[in-house]
C-alpha cells in the first residue's frame, strides 16, 4: 500500500503513547479509528487530542485535520476494520501482544501494515501470533511524546517483508516523522540503549558520591545536551576532532582517554534501594516545588521552538 492510500489509521491502546499518536495522526489530516479496553479510555483519549491541538496547531495543521475525524471502537477488531494502517501502542506485556496481534492479524485488511510501538519487544517476538499474514508486522518506535518528537525507529522481524517496512519509512516521513531504520532487531532498540547507557552513569556518578542529581541533570541540561539536540554524537566528535575532523580525533591522545574512560565505565554498579531513595530525593530538590506539568508545559514550549529552528537549519545531517 502507498503513503498516498493511507487514509485511515487504527491505533490500538490509547495510554499515553497512543492518545500521542492518534492526536498526531488526526493533526495530519488522517481519520483515526481507536480502541482501548479501560472503561474510561473514549473519554481520557478525547480529553488528551483537545489539550494537543493547541500544540499541534502551532505547529502547523494539515487540510482537513479536524479532532472530528476520531471514533472509538469497543474491539480492536472494530477499530482495524477498513483501517489502511495499524499502529498498536498496548501494555509492554508479550503475551497480551502475542493475543493482541493474532485478532489484529485475522481482522486487518490483508494490505494494511501492523506496526508495534513496542520499547523492547521485538517484532520476531510477536509477528509468528499472526496466522495470515505475518510479514506485515513491523516495530514502529516512536519517542515520546510522538506528536511532538519526530524519531520513529523501524525494523522488521525474522520474517518481515523489505515491502512492509518501505511503507511504514515512508508512511513516517510522510505524516513529518524522522524515521531510522533498524537492520537488525535488538533489545531497547536504538535510542532507548543509548538512554539507558547514560542512565546507568548518571546514577553511577550520583551513588558513588562524586555529585548532585542536580549538578549531574545540569552537566547534560547546560553542556553536551545543548550540542546533542543539534547534531548526533559521532557528527559532534566529527567537529570537535578540529580540521582532521573523527579521524583526526581518533589519532589524538584525547581518543586513547576516552577508551579508559570506558574502560572505567565497566565498574559502574547497578543501583539499590537506598540509591534510588536518593536519587528521589534529589529530583524533588531539583525541581523546587514546581509542579510537573509546570515544568513539562515549558519544556514543550521550548521544544516547539527548537524543533522550528532544527526545520530551517538545512545543513545539519
């Protein structure tokens, strides 16, 4: 199926990350068609589009986008009926997919591609549940919350076919997406690991005593964060290798440093009770008494303009 025949998307389950992706799919000027178990999920997944559109509005509205082109279904069954494609965001819980994928798969129109928003389980994980037509199942990991962040990571599983994720890249970039192509499956994915490595340092550096989580949020917030919104880490080390660029760098002592400090980075430890007491804590001094939605309502007002500036900046990679 084309990008241009895609006019109906099913998002199955509409926690957080699905009430993100259907409020970014109507936005884009596509009818949506949800379904989710929880009682109360017609009346959260509403409640969620009004508060996104003033958002989504600002950054532009395709022709016919209208949060009218919603409608909930009881089943997914429902939902995927007449759907051109499928993006499922349910409980990161492998059986529940494996079930959930099996009654997508038997009522999907055989064209339409099944895509998982999945932050660790891999497609070969799920996509042998589906009896007709397994091929389509692709991982379609967005980054949250996907209206605003345009990363999507594709991959397709053991039997994927190369059609089924040409169209979920191209469906992506289509609806103004980033997508990266995964080309083989791995636990966590791309983006998530790289969180996760400097996770597992930042609390390393906060239990072994050597600073704040405040001054370890600020090394990132004021530092090498700034330059990573711009450019990715090996076109960063690219420009800081001076005008023999990464390869240059590499024949320089400071890369022989770098490998002993990843040598060091071996020796972090996990954390325990006491650390994650702390690592609470700090957070709440952090922050100051300002509320969460405070701070996250400020963070998306930057976000907005960064990702503006980052449209009109044509040479970066």
């Amino acid at each position: 199926m084309t990008t241009q025949a895609i006019k109906c998307v099913a998002v199955i389950g509409t926690g957080v990350i699905g009430a993100s992706w259907a409020s970014n799919f109507l936005a884009q000027g596509l009818s949506v068609r949800a379904s989710d178990p929880a009682p109360d999920a017609e009346k959260r997944l509403q409640a969620t589009v009004r508060a996104s559109w003033t958002v989504l509005d600002r950054m532009g509205l395709r022709p016919d986008a209208s949060p009218d082109r919603l409608t909930f279904h009881a089943l997914p069954e429902e939902a995927v009926a007449g759907a051109d494609f499928i993006q499922e965001s349910g409980p990161e819980q492998l059986e529940l997919k494996r079930d959930l994928f099996r009654r997508l798969d038997a009522a999907a129109d055989p064209r339409a591609v099944i895509s998982t928003s999945s932050s660790t389980i891999m497609p070969s994980e799920i996509q042998d549940a589906c009896a007709r037509h397994p091929e389509r199942v692709v991982l379609g990991h967005p980054f949250n919350p996907p209206h605003l962040i345009p990363l999507v990571e594709v991959a397709g599983g053991r039997v994927t076919s190369p059609a089924a994720v040409e169209t979920a890249i191209a469906f992506y970039r289509s609806i103004g997406k980033h997508p990266i192509h995964l080309k083989k499956e791995i636990r966590g994915h791309v983006a998530n690991r790289l969180q996760a490595a400097l996770w597992r340092e930042a609390v390393h550096l906060v239990a072994d005593g050597v600073a704040s989580v405040g001054d370890v949020d600020a090394a990132i917030a004021h530092g090498p964060g700034l330059r990573w919104a711009l450019l990715g880490p090996f076109v960063n080390l690219h420009l800081a290798g001076g005008p023999g660029g990464l390869a240059g760098l590499i024949e320089k002592p400071l890369w022989q440093a770098v490998q002993a400090m990843w040598a060091d980075l071996d020796n972090s430890s996990g954390s325990t009770p006491a650390v994650e007491a702390q690592l609470v804590a700090g957070v709440g001094e952090s922050m100051g008494g300002l509320s969460m939605d405070a701070v996250a309502r400020q963070r998306d007002d930057l976000l907005l303009g960064l990702l503006a500036l980052k449209a009109r900046a044509r040479d970066l990679p």
